[in-house]
C-alpha cells in the first residue's frame, strides 16, 4: 500500500506569513500531528543553524508546529544534538546561545528549546538494535524518552550522503557525538599537526587513555580509542577531526539503521515535515549560505520518512529536469539510505502526492 504524503506548493512571491498560514492547513489536512495525544511530551526535533547559515526552518514556523501539538493538549518542546566537528555547536551552552539568536527563544516557539549535554551519561540511551551495521546505538535520551517525536527537516543536499531530509535529522541528529562518530567514521579521529599546540585538553578528557602528548603534538592510539569523540569537542584549535572519507561507503545505512533505534519503540508516535524551501547543495552544518538549486516548492508531510524523503528528493529532480544533488555530490548516492531505511522496516518508498489547496 502507498504512504500517504501531503504536499503544499510553495508560491514565488510566499513571505513568513503565507509560509505560516499554509504549514496550518497543511498541518489539518494531513492530519500527521495525530500522532500526539493529550499530556504527551513531544520532541519537536529540528537543526537550529550554524552561525552564518540561514536555511534552517525559520522559528515563526516552528511555533504554527507547537501551538498545534498544544491544541491537542500535548507538551511540545524543540530540541537539537550537539555536533562532532568544531563550532558553536560542540557544546550545549554555546549550542543553546546560538538557537537563541536564530530566534528560537521559548516565547518565540511557544515551547522550551532543550539541547542535551551527552558528555554526562545520564543523558545518552543505548539502544540494543542488532543492525547489519550498529549493534547497539547511542542517542540522546530526550529523544528515547519522548512520548511522541515530530521531525523538522530542512530539505537539501548534503556532503556524506547526497541529500538529508527526515532520515537524516532523526537518525544523525538525534546521536549522541559517539553514535555520530559511529555513523561517520570506523576508524579513530586523526590529528592535525600543524593546528596542534600540544597543550593536553584532548588527553585530559579521553576517557580510554588513547591520547598522548609526543614531542609537543597529540597522538591517538587507534587501538585504544572508543570512538566517543570526546577529544573533538575538546580540543580549541579545532586540531582534531574525523576522517570523513573513511566510513562514506556506508554512511547512509549507518544512518538509517539509527534512525530506526530511535523510531522503533514510537510506533503510530511520529510525524515528519520536510521543508523544501530554499534547497542547497549543503547542508545548514555549514557556516555559510549556498545558492539555491532549484526554486522553493513548498512543505510535505507524512507518518512516513521514508515516503517522505523520497517525495522531496523526486520533486527536486523533476524541478530540476536532472539529479541536481548527485551532479553537486558525484560520489554519493543518496537513494542509498532510502533503501536500506525501506528494507529495515522504517516505511515504503512507494507513496501517493496528496497535494494540499
């Protein structure tokens, strides 16, 4: 049977307000916010935006999302990850400064905006999955123990997996760094030389004692790290990274297969919007605005992700009349997280466009 995806069409001359008024009607036809009951806690999650990058979904069109869930007496709150690589997004305190001057304050969203600290285990939940890839996955435990979780996503391409849409918000951005590492990398995180002043805060918190100090730079033991990258966040020079290009191959399987720890115990709890709006080669992680690929087509929804994805990634081609994310990211192949999501169980690539007046 076809998943169900509702679309609004987007219109050239469409401002905040119209955006606004048609994520309303979209949000009543659809009807995906059923999901949410009464006293439920939903986790409204979303990216905030690097500094200097502008495609996030705008906070105006987060709060039609909670003053929804509120209608239905469900107690919405957003809430992001923190990231791997360096910037105001390592850590939560920073993190929580940088959502707020995007405008995601909670008198602006109408709901508490949460940014977990994964670096105290009291907030990462291992999720037993077993997967063809992860056997066990790290997530933040506001995710897991959410009533009900809503997924925001800013659709358009990406680095490692040639577009990020619903898929990649939940199954990437709702990791803990470890379980991030565990997606991109299958090796230790290297060090940068000449960026490396040696001054031990990596060493200070490596947990397993897989970091030294020789002759004045850090050294990782490959054997000894747990890939936690803790050192990443750490370190102030930004000196130690993540070796992108190692775990690429599989990247989107990883992805998926955590998507699915986190979604898996929330069935008939879950609802996606992807926002085709302002559609770049990159993604919002980086700190700076891409041109559009293709003009702004509108907002779709659906129980769905999988579905969903699959609806935004073909609208852009056919907009296009070509692959535009795979001429931006010729190495990737981003129909490969959608089917590896569909033969894990995460939905159906095959979908009905319902298109919303």
């Amino acid at each position: 049977m076809k998943s169900p995806v509702h679309f609004i069409a987007s219109e050239a001359a469409d401002g905040l307000p119209e955006t606004a008024e048609k994520l309303r009607r979209l949000l009543q036809a659809s009807r995906v916010l059923d999901c949410a009951a009464a006293r439920d806690a939903v986790a409204v999650k979303l990216h905030f935006g690097e500094q200097g990058n502008t495609g996030f979904v705008p906070p105006p069109l987060l709060r039609v999302v909670t003053e929804a869930l509120k209608a239905r007496g469900a107690k919405p709150f957003l809430s992001d990850t923190n990231t791997l690589y360096t910037g105001r997004r390592t850590n939560s305190a920073d993190h929580l400064r940088l959502a707020h001057e995007h405008g995601f304050t909670p008198e602006a969203v109408a709901a508490e905006v949460v940014i977990p600290d994964d670096t105290r285990p009291e907030n990462v939940q291992a999720v037993a999955l077993g997967g063809r890839y992860i056997k066990t996955a790290r997530v933040a435990r506001v995710f897991a123990r959410a009533d009900a979780l809503v997924g925001v996503a800013h659709f358009k391409g990406h680095l490692m997996c040639g577009f990020g849409g619903a898929l990649k918000n939940v199954g990437m951005g709702c990791a803990t760094r470890e379980g991030k590492m565990a997606q991109h990398s299958d090796v230790s995180p290297m060090v940068l030389e000449k960026s490396c002043t040696g001054c031990g805060a990596c060493a200070d918190v490596c947990s397993a004692q897989a970091i030294s100090l020789d002759e004045g730079r850090s050294v990782i033991d490959a054997a000894l790290c747990v890939g936690c990258a803790s050192c990443l966040a750490a370190c102030p020079e930004g000196a130690i990274q993540v070796r992108w290009e190692a775990g690429g191959d599989v990247i989107q399987e990883k992805m998926a297969e955590y998507a699915q720890a986190v979604l898996a115990a929330k069935k008939g709890k879950t609802a996606f919007l992807n926002f085709c709006l302002k559609i770049t080669a990159e993604c919002d992680c980086l700190a700076k605005d891409d041109p559009r690929l293709v003009p702004d087509l509108g907002v779709l929804a659906s129980a769905d992700p999988v579905a969903l994805d699959q609806a935004c990634y073909d609208l852009v081609v056919q907009t296009a009349g070509r692959d535009v994310f795979q001429a931006a990211h010729p190495r990737r192949d981003g129909s490969k997280q959608l089917r590896h999501a569909e033969e894990i169980g995460l939905g159906s690539r095959d979908y009905e466009l319902i298109k919303v007046g």
